[in-house]
C-alpha cells in the first residue's frame, strides 16, 4: 500500500469538510482491519482517526463522473472555497494564457494557491511563476482532490499562502476502461468531448503494477454572435449633467446598445463632434445615433456596428495526455514506483478584426473622393481622423502550446519499527509556444495608410516610397491601404503589413524530498506521540523568449523582452501531534498539533513557517478544531527579474470631468488636475488603451501571512449518517507584491495631498499639448496588504428506504470580508471587495444524488449572491453611479441520469445550466469576476464506460 495517499473511502457523498473526512476516514479504518493509519492532506504524519485542523474539502471521482465536466479545473472553480480565477473564459481575455487554467483559493490570486500531485509538487504551467496548469493533470486517474485553507505552508512549503489543492491518483491501476462522452450547447453549435483509455496489470504475484492511461479532451470555439441572449451596454446616461448630482444616474445598463465608434466601412468625427459613417462604396453621411448614446455606444435605431459579436467567450481548446506507472513491493510496507507522464494543451484564441482607432489621415491622401475633400475643405480640416474596422482582413488568432513531461521516481515503507520513510525525485519540464498570427507590423502599417498620387504614374502609392531614400527598411515593397468603404486590403497588402510571430517559454524544476515519520514514536496517558520530519530541495528555472519583432517593438504586441531566472530552494521540516488529554468528560480527546518549516531561497534569503493547531473531541458528536499559522511567499522569477515589458491596459483619466468627482477630496483632485493644465471642464476624448511599461524588481522581499482557523463538527448520534462542519477561517497577507497599475498611477498622483510633485505622476506621461495621458510605467512592490475571512458551511445526509437511497449534501461559504489596502501603511488606501464582481457575500453548492438499482439521478444547484456592478466605494460615494447597481443572485442548475446496463457498462446523459439561465445584462463572462457566470447556456451531454 501507498502510505503517502490519505486511505479515505469517499464517496460522491463524501463531506467536504474536515469533520466530514474524519468521520469517514474512522469508519473505513474500523472497516477495514488491514489499514491502520491513515493521512490526509494539511499533515505528515499518519494517524488512526483524524479530524484535520482545517476546513477541509474533499471531491471525489464519483462526483467528478455525475458533473459532466470535461475541464477539471472549471469545475473545481465552482467550489464556493475558490474565487472566478484564469480559467477557460478567462484567459480570451491575457495574452500568451489562453488554454490554461489557475486555481484561485479565497480570491487572494492563484499565484499564493499551492497545487501538488500526489502530495508532490508539480511543474509550473506558466513560465516565471510557480502556478500549475490544472488542465495537464489527467481526469481519468483522479482519484480525489483535496483542498484545505491555511495552515499549510509549514508542512508544504511556499505558495501555499492560501491553502492547498492535492490532486490524490488512483494508487494501482487494475483492467481497462474506455470512456466516451461527447455534448452540445442548446443554441449555438458549441461543443465538448472526452475519450479516455485505461489500462492497469498486476505482475510478480500482485507485487507489481503496471499502468498506463491516454486521455484527450477539447472544446470548439463560442462567439458572442453565436449564442441567442440580445446585447446590452453599460452607457453613460445623456441627460445626466457629469459631475453633479442631477437625480440622473450616470450610467444605465441598456438593451438592445452596440459600438458606432468602430465600424467596418470607417467613420470619422468633425470638428463639432458629429459622427459621419462611410458606406461600402466610399460615400458618407451623418451617422444616425438615436436618442441614446454616449461617447462610444448607442441604442435602438443607430449606426451599431457588430464589432463585438466577434469576441470568444469560450475558446478552442484541445488536450491529450499519456500516464504511465510501474510500482514493486520489493518487501512486505516498502515499495518503489515510477511514475511518467506527458500532456500537450493547445488553446486558441480568435482576436477581434484589426482596427484603427481614429488614425489621423492627410487632405492629400489618395483615397479622399472630391466630396469628402470638399468637406474637410469646407471645415478647415487638415487632417481627418478615421476609425475603421477591417472584416475584409484575416482576424487576429492566438495559439498557445504547451507541453508538460514530468517523472517521479520514489520508494515508500517502513524503514525500521514504525518509522516510515518516503523519498522521492521529481523531474519536470514545461515547454510553451505562443504564436500570434496576423500581426501588425506597426511602422508598415502606417506607411500603407499615408497614401498619395504618384505626379508621374498618377496611381494611389505609399508617400514613404516617393519620399523615402532608396532601400529605406520597411518601405521596398508597401503597398497602399484605404480607410475608406469596404474591401480595401489586397491580399498583397495584407501580407506585407502584418506577419507571425512566437514566443518561447520553459519551465524546468527538480525537487528532491525526503521525509520519515513514526506514528507512535511514544506513548503517553492521552495517546501515542506522533511525528515528522524531512528535507526538500528544489530547483528552477525560467526561460521566456519573445520574438525578435516582439523585443524590437516592431509589432503590435511590442515590448516584450526576454526572461530568464532561476531560484535554488533548501528546506527542513518537522510536525509533531501530542495527545494531551483523553478520557475525561467533555474532553474524550484533546490533541495539539505543531509544525515548523525552515527554507533558504537563493534570491530572497531565509524565512520561518510555523502552524499551531488543536483538535477537541468533545463529545463522540462533537468535535471542535482551531489553527493558527505563519506563511511566506518567496517573489517568483517574473516578479524579481521581469525586464521593462509593454504592456496595454486600461487607464481612464481622473481628471476628466466625468470622473473628476469620484474621490473623498473633489476639490484636491480639481486642484491638481489644474496644476497639470488641466481645464475644470476637461473631456478626455483617447482610446483608454494606453500603452505602458511592466517591470520586475530584483529588491522585492517575501510576503507574510497570518491565517487562523476555528471550527465544529457535529454528528449527532440520534440521526445516523448526517454531519454538519461550520469553520471560521481568516487570511491576512503582508507585503503584498503586486504592480501599481497605470490606473492606480493616474489616481493617487492628482489625489496626492501635497501637489503633483510626487512619485505617483511620475510613472504617468501627459501629451504637452492636449494633457492626455500618453504611457504608463509600473513594476513589482511590496506595498500592499490584503485579508479575507469567512464561514464555511457543510451539511451532509444519506438516507436508505426500500424506494432507493438518496444522499444530500449542501455546501456555501459566506464571505465576511475581503478587503485590500493598495498601501498597507495608509488606511485610507483601503478598498472593500466584497460583494464585488467575484466577492459574493453568499455562494453554495446543493448536491441531490438518488439511487435504485441499477438507475441513478444527480441533480446539482449553484448559487451565487447579488454583486456590485462596479467599485463599491464608487456606488456608495455616489448613489447615482449605476442603474441598476447590482448584478441580481443567480442559481444555476445540472442534471445527470445513469443507467447501468451491464456490470461492466454505465451510460449516462446530462444537462448543464438546464433552465438555461442568461448570462447577467451586460456581462459576457469572460472579464475577472464575471467569469463565475455561464456564457454557455444550457448544453447537454451523453457518454459511456465499459470496464473489463
């Protein structure tokens, strides 16, 4: 037997907590006469009857067949214990992610979320940072995972600042299973499927095992336009007065609202700001707007342009991974195994079409019609600014590839007396290709644009190849480009101003660990005296690098440089569980437990974990456990040794007029937008898209965390087969790192309270002439601080009758608090998440599973509160903000029926989201805390195993 692996009988009613797990864990041992001691996730030490210190989670291969899921990862997302993080939806939304998928424990980022095999660790999935793609870790072998919240890093390690997710494998491998499931999306032609292999011998007397698994997955692409629910808009209100409370609210969520500021035949704004839209023949007229529309958006019957009924809300995403394991009991409680695997993820993100957003062309321009020219004659327009969607151009595409090779060589027993021991080597490489196709090349593309008529051929030509001196790089070659109608790329044109380009990531770790343990080194009054103890060293290695023309800024995706880091890891660790009382009334046992974990990085120096935990069995009905601990997050290689980097990101002006009035000091921030020449009345009129510059900060110290943790398990002896576990746990992190945005850049420099002379508008560039904000700079600090606390709720009960057996489980969390401070030193920094898009105050999970004979239902519910539409200090500062000003709860529904027909074939078919429930007005899901909503709508499914 694997002495690593919690030996846990846990069925898909298996309570997700830790009172549930312990529960189950004495009842398998009493019922099992050749397993003695067990161990679960959060400990090293192997016990006869646990009650784990922390709140503890448990979902088990039952419950991942009745969910349907193919992604793993996803539906681990919709555990109330973990916040909307990269996931499927998500990662349209990052370049170089798309395809992957991060577990975030209590929404305090995936990065501070430690994921482990088989209690070891894994290669990263991403290069420059520790997180693990859930998407390699193969479904088919997963014999349950275990999540656990605070408490762990004395015993794991870092990064395990919020918790830890061990994906616990199928220990022997025993005939062969195939697996087919296949599903589709009610109303669009949205797909998934899985087929899986595996194959599992016992050789040499049942000494040995051998195994081996295949597995492929995948999805197609799903666009906005192909699903059925109307759009909406988040728009500024048109009679709402900025900046004065009217009684208007400022924005409204609209029905039936699109873009006009892009269209695909091109449209421009004249001096008086009216909007003229191109027809497909080059003509133009005044563009109909309605009577509602705002800066970039309008409703009912305007010029909308489909622009965005292109965007992916569920990428393509394909997935095949190879398992095999060889294990030999070379003697009775000693083992050696091998274990190997490789998996290739490969996602595909379709971009929007290219753009230009409002590209300044000259009266001269070849393409201009004597109409127009007379227009711009008549106005006094030199130049004219045109916006211009191109649908008769190859859309962007993204690929991402990842390919993860990863061996285990290990050997596990007893060693001498009690006394287990288990060392292992993990080796692991992660090689990533990122390859954007149909990308700009930024200095061609200009030079296509500024067109003019060649005085001797009279024909339409680039300006640069009359102007430009011989052999000029970038010029031989171009060919023009009109802004103007519809079809006016040539094929040759496009070739010429765009290309592909790729960057190159790996990832390499090797961990050495060794550990021993002894379950009753000696026996005192209340108990045996258990403990552990072991080493670990670990090394990695990062390398990402980006194409030439990325690193030269040739592109559109510009700026990127090479990284390249690596960081060398030493520990030592030990826990001890001392029983203290036993016996006693109201104290039938009382254990307390410790644990300590030294490390020694080689880029920030050594550090100290520690954990304190108790465990009180007050009665045989209730027990009770509390933990506090100290964890550390050593900064990962992109965080130290990230190059200057381009970036674009969203930076909305704060002294615009429409936003000027949205701080605790209006009169401050008027006063410094003033001191940056800034009008009272200034409207910024730039795509907030603004380039910028990332870096990383070779100076950064770890982060600090402080968790604690209380609970209750009752299970009553008067009501057979329930349990309820009720836990209070809270997460407090120090020395935050994380990058000051060019948002938070903009904000604090006119919000500073002694002028704009300050660090904060020095990170943000101003055009000398417009004061527009041109580029941002940002890079990695230990500024910030942030805490979450909440209550974990589990009730769990089964019931037998002569109709069949059904079994309930319920669980949710109530988010107390989650809250940040952008400068932990400065109390006014700080922001109120909860309730937030993400932060709902309540979520839960309602499990209904009914068996009789052969037939089985599951029928599942989600839950999800209501949210804040936006920033809830901004809607509280000003009520007038939205309309409405929550995202209403939402439940969702699922539902599985199976049928066996053969003891060796189970079907089953299924429906996710089954009352088809829209997306909330306005979302589409795939943005931060959105993506906890469904954008797929209601999908069915089917598949079929047959074991022999």
């Amino acid at each position: 037997m694997r002495w690593h692996e919690p030996v846990v009988n846990l069925s898909f009613t298996a309570l997700l907590f830790a009172g549930s797990s312990s529960v189950y864990a004495s009842q398998f041992a009493q019922d099992n006469d050749e397993i003695e001691r067990i161990q679960v996730t959060g400990s090293r030490i192997y016990q006869e009857s646990i009650v784990s210190p922390y709140p503890l989670t448990v979902m088990d291969e039952a419950m991942i067949e009745r969910s349907g899921a193919v992604n793993i990862g996803d539906l681990l997302n919709q555990l109330p214990s973990f916040h909307a993080g990269t996931s499927q939806q998500t990662t349209t939304e990052e370049v170089g992610a798309v395809g992957s998928n991060f577990l975030d424990l209590r929404g305090l980022d995936a990065i501070r979320t430690l994921v482990l095999v088989n209690g070891k660790r894994h290669v990263p999935g991403q290069a420059g940072s520790s997180q693990v793609d859930i998407n390699t870790i193969p479904v088919s072998w997963i014999e349950r995972v275990e999540v656990i919240t605070g408490g762990a890093s004395a015993v794991y390690g870092a990064d395990a600042v919020t918790g830890v997710v061990n994906f616990i494998l199928k220990e022997r491998i025993e005939g062969v299973e195939l697996h087919a499931q296949g599903g589709r999306a009610d109303d669009s032609n949205f797909s998934e499927y899985q087929y899986g292999l595996s194959v599992g011998h016992n050789f040499a007397d049942d000494k040995g095992n051998l195994g081996f698994s295949l597995e492929v997955a995948g999805q197609d692409t799903l666009l906005s336009k192909d699903r059925s629910f109307p759009s909406y808009a988040t728009m500024d209100h048109p009679d709402n007065e900025p900046g004065i409370r009217d009684g208007v609210p400022d924005k409204v969520h609209v029905r039936d609202a699109g873009n006009y500021w892009y269209q695909r035949n091109g449209a421009f704004q004249s001096p008086d700001g009216t909007w003229y839209l191109f027809e497909p023949n080059g003509n133009f007229r005044e563009m109909k707007l309605g009577n509602f529309f705002d800066d970039f958006r309008c409703a009912g019957d305007c010029d909308q342009d489909p622009f965005l009924d292109e965007q992916v809300l569920q990428p393509e995403y394909k997935r095949i991974t190879a398992n095999a394991k060889v294990q030999y009991e070379v003697s009775e409680d000693r083992i050696i195994y091998v274990e190997a695997k490789r998996s290739k993820v490969t996602g595909t993100n379709t971009g929007p079409y290219i753009f230009t957003d409002q590209e300044e062309i000259s009266r001269d321009n070849g393409f201009i019609s004597p109409e127009l020219g007379k227009f711009m004659d008549e106005l006094e327009m030199t130049t004219i600014p045109i916006t211009k969607v191109f649908s008769d151009m190859a859309k962007r595409r993204e690929e991402n590839t990842r390919q993860v090779t990863q061996g285990v060589l290990g050997f596990e027993g007893l060693l001498i007396s009690e006394w287990m021991l288990d060392v292992s080597f993990v080796w692991g490489q992660m090689d990533g290709e990122s390859k954007n196709f149909n990308n700009l090349i930024s200095e061609r593309w200009a030079y296509a644009f500024d067109a003019v008529i060649d005085p001797i051929t009279n024909q339409v030509v680039c300006r640069a190849t009359l102007e430009a001196p011989p052999d000029t790089p970038d010029v031989e070659g171009c060919i023009p480009v009109s802004l103007i109608g519809s079809n006016t790329v040539s094929t040759a044109a496009e070739r010429w101003a765009t290309t592909t380009t790729s960057t190159i990531d790996k990832v390499f770790q090797n961990v050495f660990s060794a550990s021993l343990a002894h379950p009753a080194i000696a026996e005192l009054p209340a108990g045996d005296l258990s403990i552990s103890f072991g080493i670990e060293h670990r090394r990695e290695k990062s390398d990402s690098r980006p194409d030439p023309f990325i690193v030269e800024g040739v592109t559109e995706f510009s700026g990127a440089q090479p990284v390249l880091g690596k960081v060398k890891v030493s520990e030592a660790y030990s826990e001890l569980l001392i029983p203290l009382f036993s016996g006693y009334a109201f104290m039938e046992q009382f254990d307390f437990d410790i644990a300590g974990r030294w490390a020694d990085y080689s880029t920030s120096g050594d550090n100290f974990t520690w954990k304190l935990g108790l465990n009180w069995e007050i009665t045989s009905s209730i027990k009770t456990r509390a933990t506090v601990s100290k964890a550390v997050r050593a900064p990962n290689i992109n965080e130290l040794f990230l190059p200057q980097n381009g970036n674009f990101d969203e930076v909305f002006d704060p002294c615009d007029i429409k936003a000027v009035s949205d701080t605790d000091n209006v009169e401050r921030r008027k006063a410094n937008c003033q001191a940056l020449g800034l009008s009272d009345d200034f409207e910024s009129s730039v795509n907030p898209f603004i380039f910028g510059l990332d870096s990383g900060n070779p100076n950064l110290k770890p982060e600090t965390s402080h968790s604690q943790t209380v609970g209750v398990v009752y299970t009553p002896d008067f009501l057979p087969d329930f349990s309820m576990a009720i836990d209070y746990w809270n997460i407090e992190i120090d020395d935050v790192i994380k990058p000051l945005s060019g948002q938070s850049n903009a904000i604090l420099c006119v919000d500073h309270p002694t002028g704009i002379q300050n660090d904060f508008c020095a990170q943000i560039t101003r055009d000398p002439d417009t004061g527009e904000i041109t580029q941002w700079r940002s890079k990695f600090q230990n500024l910030a601080k942030s805490e979450a606390s909440g209550l974990d709720i589990e009730l769990n009960h089964s019931l037998s009758t002569d109709y069949g057996d059904l079994s309930t489980q319920l669980i949710a969390t109530h988010l107390i608090k989650q809250e940040g401070l952008s400068f932990q030193n400065d109390p006014t920094s700080k922001s109120d998440d909860r309730e937030e898009l993400g932060n709902p105050k309540w979520q839960g999970l309602l499990n209904l599973d009914y068996f009789i004979d052969k037939f089985s239902v599951a029928w599942t519910t989600r839950y999800l509160d209501r949210q804040f539409f936006d920033s809830k200090e901004t809607i509280q500062k000003n009520p007038e903000a939205y309309l409405p000003k929550y995202v209403g709860s939402v439940t969702y529904h699922d539902v599985q029926i199976g049928y066996e027909f053969l003891p060796q074939v189970k079907a089953y078919a299924g429906a996710q989201n089954a009352f088809d429930k829209d997306i909330p007005l306005g979302f589409t899901g795939v943005v931060g805390g959105t993506a906890q909503y469904d954008n797929v709508g209601r999908s069915f499914y089917a598949g079929i195993r047959y074991q022999f």
